[in-house]
C-alpha cells in the first residue's frame, strides 16, 4: 500500500523550515499541490520575509512538484483567508490543511508578559482556527477534508517556562476534539501531531546526537498518514526518532459518595477517586447522561 495524493491539494502553514518544510515536501514528492506559508518571522514571531517559502516552493518545483508561496500570518484572518484564496484560485480545491506555524515567547508565569501570553494563544491556537475556519465551508461542500493540528509534549504535561506555549497547544486538543465530531459527517477527519523534533525552536536545548536522532524528517510520516484518506479521526498522534505512541485523556470509574458528600468526605476518599487502575477513554461528551 502506497498513500498518493496525486490530485489533492494541501496547506500547510510555517512551511518555510523546519517540521513544515518536511510535510510540504513529501506531500510533494506523493503528488500533492502545496500552499506553502511562512511569515519568515523570527522565532518570537517579529519581522518577515517572503525568502523562507520561496524557497521551499523553489525545491518543490525543481523536483518536479507544483507548489505556490504565501507569506499571510495565520493570526490574521485575512492573511489565513489569504492561503484558502490562493489555493482555490490556483487549483481550485483544498483537501489538507495541516497547521503548524508557531512561536515562542519563553518565562516563567511570573516574569511573562501578558502581551507576549496573547501573541502565542493568537499564532498557534487562533492561528489554527483562523486556517481551518477558512477552509472548513470547502471541505464540507466538497465532502472531503483532512486536518492536522499541532500539539507539544509541553501542551499534554507541562513544561517549566511554557504557560502561554503549553495553554495554547493543549487549546488544539480540545479544537480537535470538537471538529472530530461536527465534521465526520462530511468525511472531514481532524487529527493532532504531537511531535519532538530539532528544529530552531528546540536546537539550544539539545546536543549534537539528540539533533540527529530527532531529526523533523522522523516526524512527517506521522503526519503524511494523518493526511492519507485511511486518517483516523480525533487522535493524538505522538511522533520522536522513529518512534509513534498514541496520547489521550482517560477516565476512571470514579467513588459514589452520595448526595450529601462533604469536602471532607472527598478528601478521605481521594486516594480511591483518584485510583486510575482500569481507567479508559472515553468518547464525547454526552449531556444527556449528565
């Protein structure tokens, strides 16, 4: 079995490098036509240059590949809007829309600025809902569409220094959660990316060794099949080194203390509410059995 997406048409955003670069050129290389959007900000967000996605499409096309550049910001609605209108007036459709630009912005909770806060939530999660809530009306008349958002082992578990970051990525678990079931009616399946890669987000906190085994490459596999038309449909799908596992949220049985339970109650109870042997996932919420 082979995926091909020849006659398929995708975006991907923060594509002028790094894991974007990767998605767009295999994309390519399987017969996909690629919006490829960077900002080529720095990677606090600031500045930008059309060179980075150029370059990208300029490797595409010398391989063989169709691809266009679009330099809009995702944070912008009309710079997202922008990737949707130059895909459809080049080609007429879009199938994949794999979200992936961001930036960092790095303190500790006391020391960040709230300003510096509000600009990653705006790039990695409105970004994304920006990209995708342009693009959704096609996919649905097209009853197609497969989109990708990305996560962070910082968004599923915390990391010192990353409040705005890991707020924002696990914001796109819960997105994810929601577009999983309003678009499986027109077979669009949504899915999430949890990747550990080298790229400039991470080179200054990683050796020599650690950069090569965790080279982006060894993420785009993942992230192809999340693409393919056998995508499943609202998982976490974590990708490191060749190395794939499956991340999602479970739910014990939980204890019956009544209808008069006590916060006392509660606390002498806890070891047992809190107990996660045979703990499952569970599917949507269901407000009806609440």
């Amino acid at each position: 079995m082979t995926y091909s997406f020849d006659g398929r048409v995708a975006i991907v955003t923060g594509a002028g490098g790094g894991l974007g670069r990767c998605h767009a050129l295999e994309l390519a290389k399987r017969g996909c036509k690629v919006v490829v959007n960077d900002l080529g900000g720095a990677m606090d967000g600031t500045g930008g240059s059309s060179a980075a996605a150029e370059g990208v499409v300029a490797e595409i096309n010398a391989a063989g590949g169709e691809a266009i550049a679009n330099g809009g910001s995702v944070s912008d609605r009309t710079g997202a809007r922008s990737m949707v209108d130059d895909a459809m007036a080049a080609w007429g459709r879009v199938d994949i829309v794999i979200n992936n630009a961001g930036i960092l912005r790095d303190k500790s909770f006391a020391k960040m600025d709230l300003d510096d806060f509000q600009m990653v939530l705006d790039v990695h999660l409105m970004g994304s809902v920006n990209v995708t809530r342009a693009v959704w009306p096609i996919m649905r008349e097209q009853n197609y569409g497969r989109v990708v958002v990305t996560t962070s082992p910082t968004g599923l578990y915390g990391n010192f220094g990353q409040a705005n970051y890991g707020a924002a990525k696990l914001g796109l678990v819960g997105l994810m959660n929601t577009l999983k079931i309003e678009g499986v009616r027109n077979n669009i399946h949504t899915n999430t990316i949890a990747p550990v890669a080298a790229t400039r987000m991470t080179e200054n906190l990683m050796t020599g060794d650690a950069l090569k085994a965790l080279a982006p490459e060894l993420v785009t596999p993942a992230v192809i099949y999340l693409c393919s038309e056998d995508a499943p449909n609202g998982v976490v799908l974590q990708a490191q080194g060749g190395q794939f596992s499956v991340a999602c949220i479970v739910e014990n049985t939980g204890v019956s203390l009544g209808l008069e339970a006590t916060a006392e109650d509660i606390g002498g109870n806890f070891e047992r509410i809190a107990d996660l042997a045979g703990a499952r996932p569970r599917g949507s919420l269901d407000l009806g059995a609440m």
